[in-house]
C-alpha cells in the first residue's frame, strides 16, 4: 500500500503561512478598531490586548501594510 500523506504544517512552522495569519490578523482588527472603537479600547492589557496592539500598528503603519498585503497576494498568485 502507499505510505499515507505527510500532515499538513500549521502557520506557526510555514513562513509564509505566518505572514498571510499575521497581516489578515492587523488588516482585521484595524478595520473593527474603524468600525467600532469601543470593541479594542476597553481591551489594551492581558491576551485580548494583543488585538488591540495588531490595530494600531494597522491604523498607524497602514501604508507600509497594505503594501506587505498586495505584494503577500502576488506571491500567493506566483507561488
């Protein structure tokens, strides 16, 4: 019988993988921050600070990641 398939790796081992969770991670809570501020703001400590932390670098580097997002989906294209 052929051997069974290898398992699939998870975003933590693929680099790639990492980026493309790390950018929809900032791209999505920069736009919740925009929608509804309140969501983030009352969560800047503990685990759930994290996503608040992800929002600003989203509002406040947003030129520099929607750039890292198109040249993230020509490569998802091309690869």
């Amino acid at each position: 019988p052929p051997p069974p398939p290898p398992p699939a790796m998870s975003a933590l081992f693929n680099f790639q993988s990492l980026l493309v969770v790390s950018l929809l991670l900032i791209c999505t809570c920069a736009h919740l921050r925009a929608l509804y501020p309140a969501l983030l703001d009352r969560n800047k400590q503990g685990f759930l600070g994290l996503f608040w932390k992800a929002a600003r670098i989203g509002e406040r580097l947003s030129p520099w990641v929607a750039l890292s997002c198109i040249v993230m989906g020509v490569a998802l294209l091309f690869s």
